[in-house]
C-alpha cells in the first residue's frame, strides 16, 4: 500500500489550515505524567465520586434491555434536572430541559444555530477554551471585553459594542466562578447583562457547570433565573457527579427545542439512554443531596488551603482571584515574568504544574504573566506542599526581574 | 416574567432558516407508538443485546475510580477494535484509531474537517439521512448521483462529475448493505472507486456500520481493505454491541489524528472513558464473537423470511433489493403509488408502519414510489404477519391505479 498523506496533501476545508491542538488540552496531557503534582487540569477529585450509588444504579438500569436500545430523551432525567435547577434558583418545567452529551455540545450545538460564517462575536479576553474552539470553523470576527477581577466581565464595555452598532451571535457568561479566572459576575452587572441582551435582542448563553459548586454563603441567582427570554442555560453533570457520563443539559425556550434538536442530531443523533437512565437513577436514589454537601465541603476545604499557602508562600508582588466557588484560582505575577518558561521550570525543578494564562487568551500575548491554578483534583497536603514549591520558584523568579 | 420568544424572533445563524426537523427521526417516532408493528426505525433487536456479560463488565470497570473521571482514548479499546478490523480484513494499527461518540459524530467531524461553506458534495440521490443533515449548515452545492439496486453506488457518474471539473468535498459510500437501499458495492465499482479518489485527490469516507452483519457467504472486502490513503473508514458499535453506547470509531492515516482531535472537542471534548473501557472489557471478555454469530444468523433468517414474505404477499409489479447484510430492503412500487398516503391508510388499516422512500431522497420527489423495511427488529412471525397484511393494502392501492 501507499504511505499515508501527510495532513497537508489533504485537501482540508479553509478554516483547518491555521488549525492548531488546544494548548490547554495539550499542557494538560503533559502535566498528567507521573510524579508531576498538577494543579493544571479541571479535573474533579476521583475519590469523591459517588462510585458505589452509581454503580448500583447502573446496574438496576442494565436488568431492563431497552436501557441499551436507541430512545429518546428521558423522561425521568429531564425531571430530575427541574430538580436540580431549582436548587440552583430556576424554576423550570422539564418542556424547557434539553439533553445534551456533555455542557460542551450545548455550547457547540448552539453557536452552529446561532453563528453565520464570518459573523461577529463579542468575548471575554481570557476565557474558557472550549468556547474559543467552538468559534474557529466559523472565522468570526472577536470584539473582546476585559474582565475584572472582582466583579467579572465588563458589560459596559459589552454595551459600548452594542450602542455602536456592532452586533453579536450570542453574548457569553461563566457567571458563577469563571473558567479560568474564578471570579463570579457581581450581582448589579447579571442585571446589566440582561438589560443589554434585551435591549439589543442578543441570546446570553450562561455556562454554568460550577452554580450547584459554591462554597461561601452568599449565593446569587444565575442569569437564567432572572430572565427566561433571552438565557439559554448550560448545565453539566461533569462536576457534580462524573465527567464520564458526558451528560448535561440546557433550559431553553420550548419552542426552540425542535431546532436544536436537528443540529444535535448532526453530532451525535441522540445521547446515551443507558447514561441518562443510570444518570437518572442515582439522582432519584436519594444519594445526591449528601454528595453533593460532601463535594461543597471537600473542595471549599481545599480553596480555603490554597488561598492561605498563597498568601503563606507565594512573594508579596503576586496578586490572586478569590473564588466562591468552582475549581480555579487565577494568579498574576509582576509584568515581566513569562508563565509559560516558569512552567518549563517548575516541571524540571519542582515537579509542579498549572496551566500559563496565554492558554486561555483570545488576543495573542494577553495572561503572559497569569497562570491558573485548580483546588479540586490534589489533597490539602498536596496542595499546601505544592503552592509552597511554586512559590519558591516564582520568589526567585521575580528576584531575576527586580 | 416575559413570554419565550418564539424561534423566528431569535437571531438565529441563515442556514437555519429552512431548518426542519429529520423526516426520518419525525416519522419513527410517529410509527413508534404502542401498538403498531414498525418496520420502520433502524433498530438493532433488544432481545439479542449481550446485557448480562455487558452488564459484568461494566460492573468491573466501575469499581476503578478512574472509570468515571476525563481521559484520553482508552489503548485497550484502540486494540479490540484493530482486532475488529482484521475479522472486516483491514490491516490496520492502534495508532490509525480515532474513537467518536458514535460513527454519526465520525461523519460530523469529517464534513466539518473537509467541507467549506458553499462548498460542492457529490451525492447519492437517495442515501443516510445524517449524512444528508451533516451537510446542511454549510448549505453546499450538492450534485447527484444514481444507485444501482443491484450494484451500487454509479461510479461513472462520479468519473463524469469529476472529469468535467467539478470536486467533492469528499465522496461517500456506504459500501455494504446501504441504507437505506440495501445494495452492497460490487467489487468492479469498489476498485473504481478508490481509483477515481486517487485520481482527483479526494478522500472517500466509507461508513461501514453494517460491515461486520454480512449473512451470505461471499465477503468483499471493504474499501478501507483495498487504500489506505484516500479511505477513511467509520465503524459503529451501535448495531454489533448495542445503540445507547453512542461509541464508534475512524480508521484514518495518523497524521490527520491531531487536527480531528481538535474538531472533535469542539462537540463533546472526548468519549466517555466509562463506555469506552465497559465496550473494551466486554470485547476482551470473549463473549463477542460468539454474539456476532448469534446476530448474523438471526438479522439472516430474518432477512430470508421478509425476502419470502414479499414473494408470498406482495403484488407482481413490486420489486425489491436483496440485501446481503445490514437491516433494510427497498422497495420500489409502480410509478404513482404514493408511499407516505399508502403510510398513512397501513397505519390505520394495518397498524403497520414502514419509512416512504422520499425522506431518503436528495433531490425532492425523488422516492415517493418507494418504502424502506427494516428486518432487524421484529421477530420472524411479526414479520410474515406484517408483509402480508401490507401487501394487502399495497395490492388494493396498485389496483386502485391500474
């Protein structure tokens, strides 16, 4: 037989030339070898996982041959997620519950419904990759908005877009402990977002996978259930139970739920029946309330350890987001010190790593002296001995600079 | 609150504009109802699922954590489905496998990867409808081709297009047991076919769900088994271990592994590590090939006893494929029966349901003379019961017009 062609002799369409692996993906499966202590994934912590409740719900669903048949979206799990939307603030009714494999496809199924080639998109500086990445085949223009670190994206800065004509397929918000920053949109700009979504009749996306994972007492209402016009909710079952079901949902308007059935079809026709059964059954068994308190407690824990090995290790330049809830810290050193190199020593020297801030910047350059940090995935011990190794390394670092 | 908007008031992306929902998906849920004896769907038969050693081995799998957690393609499933291939005759290696969320996803992924906005596909006039939805976002310009009921796909229509100019995106075959015609590609148009790809450099991509649920014993062999530089090849596990997996696969050339990596975490960022290490255990139970064999005889009986069905009961002036694997005849009836108002008298006459011919079609009206049956999913007596009873009401209609 022939040797294979190499990528480029195949005649690929226009928007894959530039086409380059996720840098977060790939730091990620670099950082996963063995004896790196990584805080650079967005990994939940394995051994909270309700391993055992699920199991035996899978294996209740697996007596019942339908459960591996093609199906339609189950019932049953759509009224478990009106539960769980409710806790979360949202009153909903399972008409309005759209079932998804994975928080990602409902970003992509989405942007393919809402997004012409070439159209315009309004986003964050730094933010998600996965939303980045859903956005590349259609070569859209970016206009990008700063984020603060205190009270999240700049709706302003959205409004001043839109008050001078420019328009957007979709406005996005990670409203509660952004990816990758871990701020949460204070409460007067949720209501601005809303406001200019309405004024200018562009549909908000909420990504929400961290609303159930808050840890400080204070909790504000999500976008959605402010407004059920112009929100389109994304939820997921990745944080909250397991990334391995690839399972979550949107709350959208009935009436287009016909729609975005057609283009979820193109991905995949349907989701799993056997995951959104067992899924469905575990939640009905009772045991989620406990796990859920059991995560909230474990992973607040492990924010609180790394907020104080911060300010215990880290030098005095370094300034750091405070999450309330999520998985993620965001760290900023002094301009100057590129993360990207530091990662190259801390592998080496320290055995410690994080994911450099450029990763996640939409303009090229942005974060260079950023880096996130993940709480959920390490031990407190851990986290506490590896903060103070990343600082030891950060404090000569700066000494280099100054 | 305000009233959901209704969809036309959404900003939603041009291509959506004359979005409807599948025909296909619409129609068997329709025929889906208690009651009605449904040759309709493409339903693998729930009796027949492996559901107590898949159920032992999904047991087994959750009881490691990591089940449950994000992570890259399982090596040991990469290594069952190698050994899959050689049992169709592809010679092929680990590193050739790219996992999907089922072969749909595969064909998602493809289109997006090879297909530009307005781009040009030639097309059967008459194949998979997700192949056919695939395409709709980038509202391409699609050139038809006829298929032979008795050889296939029409290569040298293919050659005309191409030689006068024209490109194709990619072409696509469904090279054994086609659906929804039935046909399989005889060995002369496979080796033409393959041709003219290397000839004007555009990749074929081969969807092979049924490949392995052959019943006669002449086996041909696959595209992907003759080139592996212009094939890429979908394999499913949907219809040989069970649909609600949603796990299939590529067999493509390594190089092009890192970009489709990329398209493919824009729509679900990777496969269940559950399912794919549940699918690989139970493969490496040893329990699979003595499944498969189960299937074949049972989907052939069945086969043989719609094809003597349709001899018995259907009227002289039908005519129909005899399929040599897959799940679905075609059947062409007199120019002038009109198959979904003959849908719609058997449903009410007949409780029997079948898909007419036009929601396979490309080209409007194309079909409408002619229905699909489905032969997987009854049981033998069902099937004789319904042919009979739909030949009846078939043979009133042709007399109704002759």
């Amino acid at each position: 037989m022939n040797p294979s062609p190499s990528p480029a002799q195949f005649p690929s369409a226009n928007w894959t030339h530039g086409l380059k692996r996720s840098v977060l993906r790939q730091m990620i499966a670099v950082t996963a070898q063995p004896g790196i202590l990584s805080f650079a994934g967005g990994l939940p912590a394995p051994e909270l996982f309700p391993r055992e409740p699920f199991a035996e719900a899978m294996a209740q669903v697996l007596r019942e041959p339908l459960s591996l048949q093609y199906g339609p979206p189950q019932a049953a799990l759509k009224e478990q997620i009106v539960g769980l939307m409710a806790q979360r603030g949202v009153s909903c009714t399972p008409e309005q519950i759209f079932i998804t494999t994975g928080a990602q496809q409902g970003l992509d199924v989405l942007t393919r419904f809402l997004l012409n080639p070439g159209g315009t998109m309004i986003l964050e500086n730094i933010v998600y990759t996965g939303a980045q990445q859903v956005l590349a085949p259609f070569q859209p223009r970016i206009l990008t908005v700063p984020t603060d670190l205190q009270a999240g994206m700049d709706v302003k800065a959205i409004e001043a877009y839109l008050a001078g004509g420019e328009r957007s397929a979709y406005l996005y918000s990670i409203t509660e402990a952004h990816n990758p920053l871990g701020v949460s949109l204070s409460h007067t700009r949720r209501h601005q977002l809303i406001e200019a979504a309405a004024q200018y009749a562009i549909p908000i996306v909420e990504d929400d996978p961290y609303g159930l994972l808050v840890y400080d007492d204070e909790l504000l209402p999500p976008l959605r259930a402010l407004d059920d016009q112009w929100v389109i909710y994304l939820g997921s079952f990745s944080k909250i139970l397991a990334p391995a079901l690839r399972l979550g949902w949107m709350v959208a308007p009935p009436a287009l739920l016909p729609q975005l059935t057609v283009v979820k079809e193109m991905g995949d026709l349907e989701s799993s029946v056997l995951i959104q059964r067992a899924a469905a059954t575990f939640l009905a068994s009772g045991h989620f309330p406990e796990h859920l308190a059991r995560l909230r407690q474990e992973y607040g824990h492990r924010r609180d350890v790394m907020l104080q090995a911060l300010a215990d290790y880290f030098p005095a330049e370094a300034r750091w987001t405070r999450p309330r809830g999520g998985m993620f810290i965001w760290v900023e050193l002094p301009d100057g010190v590129d993360t990207a190199a530091l990662l190259e020593t801390t592998i080496a020297q320290e055995k410690v790593a994080f994911i450099p801030g450029h990763a996640f910047a939409v303009e090229p350059g942005c974060g260079r002296n950023c880096l996130r940090l993940n709480f959920s995935n390490a031990t407190a011990e851990k986290i506490e001995d590896g903060i103070a190794r990343l600082g030891r390394v950060i404090g000569e670092e700066i000494g280099k600079i100054c």
